[in-house]
C-alpha cells in the first residue's frame, strides 16, 4: 500500500512539473514578440489600411545612356517602305501632359499614313547560315537575321482612339502606397518586439535570423543585417522599441544599397531614340509593365513607340496596342507566329525614321529553362543593336514567386545583360524582402515596383521609403 502510495505522489508531481515547464515556456515565447503598440481586436482592413505608407517622394529617374560606341554591322537590312513615313513626333519637354497629348493627336489628325516595312535578305556579319525551318518551340536556326514579317503600326488606331489624360508623375507617385502590412507584421512586430528586450542570447538572434529569412531576405543578406544589429547594439545598447526601430531601419537601408543606380536609361542621344527590352517569364505582368511604363514617359512629355514583340500569346499585341492608344503612342506589331526579332527589328527602324525619344520592346514569356525559346531572345538584343543600341533590360520579376524568381533571374541575365528589375505584385506578398535578394545576388537593381493593378500603379523604387513601409514608419 505504501509502496502505491509513493507511486501516485510521484506521478502527480512529475505532471506538475511538465505542466510548470510548459507554462514558463509560452511565457518565454511570448516575451520575445513584445509589442509596444496597444492590443487591438482585429478587424477588416479597408484598401487604405492595407497600404503600409510606402511613398516614393520623388518621381521617376529618367537619364541617357553612356555613349559607348557600338560597332553596327556592315550590311543593313533593306527597309521598304510600304506607302509613307510617319510624320516625325517631336519630343517636348513639358510638365503639362495634356497639352502634349493634345498636341501629339492633333498630328495625328493632319497626317495619318499608315507605315509598314517588310525586313528582307539580312545577312549576320559573322555567319553565313541561311534561315532554317522554326522550330516547334517558335524559335529560328539562322544567325542573326530577322526572318522575313509583315508588320503594321497603329497610326490610324491612335488617331481614331480618345487619348487619356494621365496624371503628372511626379503628382500622382507621391500618393502611392504600398500594401505592404503582412510584411509589416514580421519587421515591425515580431523583429522589433525581440530587439526591444536589449540583452538576447543567442537562442534570440537565431530566433530573428529565422524571421528575417522567412521574409525571404535570404542568407547572406540576413548574415549581414544580424550582424550589423549586434555590433551596433553592443555600442550603443537600446532601451525602447525606438531605438531598436531606428537601428534596424539604419541596417535594412544599408543592406538595400541604396547607392545602386536606379535611373532608367531612356532619353534619346546622337540622333536615335532610347531602347528597352522588357523581358520575363509568363505571367509576371510584362506587357502591363511596358503600357504603365509608357503612361510615365508620355505623362512627363516625352514620345514613345511600342513594339510588341510577344508574337506568340495571341491577345498580347492587342493588349499592348490597347495600351499604346490609351495615352496616344503607336505600336508596331507583326502577324501571329512571327518572327520576334524581325518585329523588335523594324519598331527600332520606324523610332528611328520618326524620332521618337524612346521605343520599349515587350517581349514574348517564356521559362527561363527553356534552352531554345532564350536563344530567341538572346537573338532579339543581337538583331535588334544592328540598328541602335539597347540602352535598357528591364527584367520584370513576380514578387511573390521566392526563391524560383531568382533561378529564372539568374538565367536571363546570362542571356540578355539585365540593368534593372521591376518587380510586380509587391502588394500581395509578405516576403517584400524579396528586394534585397535580388539585388544582392543578381548586382542590378530594382528600378521599378508594381504596386496594384491600376493604370498608374507602377513606383520608382526608393530604399528609404520601401524600408518605412516595411517597419510600419509613419
């Protein structure tokens, strides 16, 4: 009897033990996400609430390229044209964008000729390989020499089209704010809560280790910041969420490389317009990118040709032209099925022809594990400096895809060169810290952000103002 007794007491003590241990260890956890803010009930966030404050203050950085000399091929495709020339578009440099639309359609009005150009017998300068058979996967086995396409311009579409009025960039930019609150809630709850405790152990900053890489910072950015937060919390200490704030802002704009050139190379120079490619993988919002992008240019007064070089989704052409008359600028489009450089080829000549201040290219999507399909578009750049240089490629990545957007980034900088990314779908993911990744790895910068699906959701990206919205700064 005794010896039950001993038994039972035993095992009712072992039981309060656990239940002890687990108690001050729910207590531990929730000590570590200590939140300065007063607790709130939760409710449905209106599309304001969701915004995150990410203001860009200044508008978009437009520049011109270097002017490197670029040794042209010796022979140059022959240009026919079909009846007329486009009548030159001037380019104005005016902060009144409705005068310029108005003045851009009015010669429209006076002088609608539809131009088209047909690229014929183009011999590469460092091969003598005829055009082969397209393969299934769309893509020639000739050099570099656009195949033979008819392609038309849009001239009597945008003339017949009511042009937009577009907002001033720099206006309209400042009001952007990103929804950035999910992320939010990993910088500025649970990262600060743990930093506002002051003295952690190394349990703690493996703890924020682990937070900053499931906002997909990445490991060699998170080494990075932890250790600047260390370093500079051993110095000088912290005794507030502000001070722990204001630290971990000061290591996030550090880590973002805030020195990176951000200006879009898109002003004319010795005569002929700006190019930019504008490539990517399906579905990451390319041909959106290209008519928001073009919205800016045009906004700030300057003349935009489109090329839709996408000649394989059958509704991306369209879709871009739609775009293009929306805000009074032709678009250059070939036939379904064909040949992508051929049309990126003759929208360069017709910038050119009429002086256009810059021509942006929407390329067709494609995976970047697709050998053939980015031989294509490595094609596209070749044929395409033949008549002027590509003084942009601005790779548009989904925010929300981690770490298989940056394989896919990796590949098409091989390929093309990229200068710039633009991210799109930043306000739908929790992981904005996606942006330090893919600078960090690919050495470009993020140049561009999408921030909703409006007409004039597209930011420049501005390191102070992304890591506020981050941390929830007002």
């Amino acid at each position: 009897m005794n010896t039950q007794l001993i038994i039972l007491i035993a095992a009712v003590v072992v039981v309060l033990l656990l239940i002890a241990f687990v108690i001050i260890g729910l207590r531990r956890h929730s000590a570590k996400k200590i939140s300065f803010e007063n607790e709130q009930p939760k409710k449905e966030l209106t599309q304001q609430e969701k915004s995150g404050n990410y203001q860009a203050q200044g508008g978009f950085n437009f520049s011109s390229a270097q002017k490197e000399p670029v040794e042209l091929a010796q022979s140059e495709p022959e240009v026919r044209q079909a009846e007329s020339a486009e009548p030159a578009i001037a380019a104005e440099s005016t902060n009144k964008p409705e005068e310029l639309i108005d003045a851009h359609a009015t010669k429209l009005d006076s002088q609608t000729h539809e131009q088209g150009a047909q690229i014929h017998d183009v011999e590469s300068s460092d091969s003598d390989s005829a055009a082969d058979t397209v393969s299934e996967d769309g893509v020639s086995d000739s050099a570099d020499s656009p195949d033979s396409a008819d392609t038309t311009d849009s001239a009597d579409s945008v003339d017949s089209a009511p042009v937009e009025d577009i907002d001033p960039a720099d206006g309209r930019i400042a009001r952007l704010r990103a929804r950035l609150s999910r992320s939010q809630n990993v910088f500025g709850r649970s990262v600060l809560g743990m930093l506002s405790e002051g003295d952690l152990d190394d349990e703690a900053w493996e703890d924020i280790e682990a937070l900053l890489l499931q906002a997909d910072l990445g490991a060699n950015v998170t080494l990075k910041v932890v250790d600047q937060l260390r370093e500079t919390i051993a110095k000088r200490g912290v005794s507030s969420e502000q001070e722990a704030r204001e630290m971990l802002r000061e290591c996030l704009i550090s880590a973002a490389q805030p020195d990176m050139d951000r200006s879009i190379k898109a002003m004319p120079y010795d005569g002929k317009p700006a190019v930019i490619l504008v490539v990517g993988v399906n579905g990451t919002g390319k041909t959106t990118t290209t008519g928001k992008l073009a919205r800016v240019l045009v906004s700030m007064g300057h003349s935009v040709l489109l090329g839709a070089a996408d000649t394989f989704r059958a509704a991306a052409a369209d879709q871009l032209e739609t775009w293009g008359r929306r805000v009074g600028a032709r678009t250059v489009r070939g036939k379904e099925g064909a040949d992508p450089a051929s049309v990126a080829f003759d929208a360069v000549s017709q910038g050119v022809e009429s002086g256009v201040d810059v021509v942006l290219i929407d390329t067709a999507g494609r995976l970047h594990n697709s050998a053939n399909l980015m031989d294509q578009l490595g094609k596209v750049k070749r044929v395409v400096e033949k008549k002027a240089k590509v003084d942009e490629v601005l790779l548009v990545l989904d925010a929300t895809t981690g770490q298989n957007g940056m394989h896919q980034a990796k590949v098409f900088s091989d390929v093309v060169e990229i200068t710039g990314v633009a991210l799109t779908k930043l306000d739908g993911t929790a992981k904005g810290g996606i942006v330090f990744r893919v600078q960090e790895e690919l050495g470009v910068p993020v140049k561009l952000v999408g921030l909703g699906e409006g007409a004039d959701h597209l930011a420049p990206f501005e390191v102070d103002g992304f890591v506020d919205a981050l941390l929830g700064t007002h």
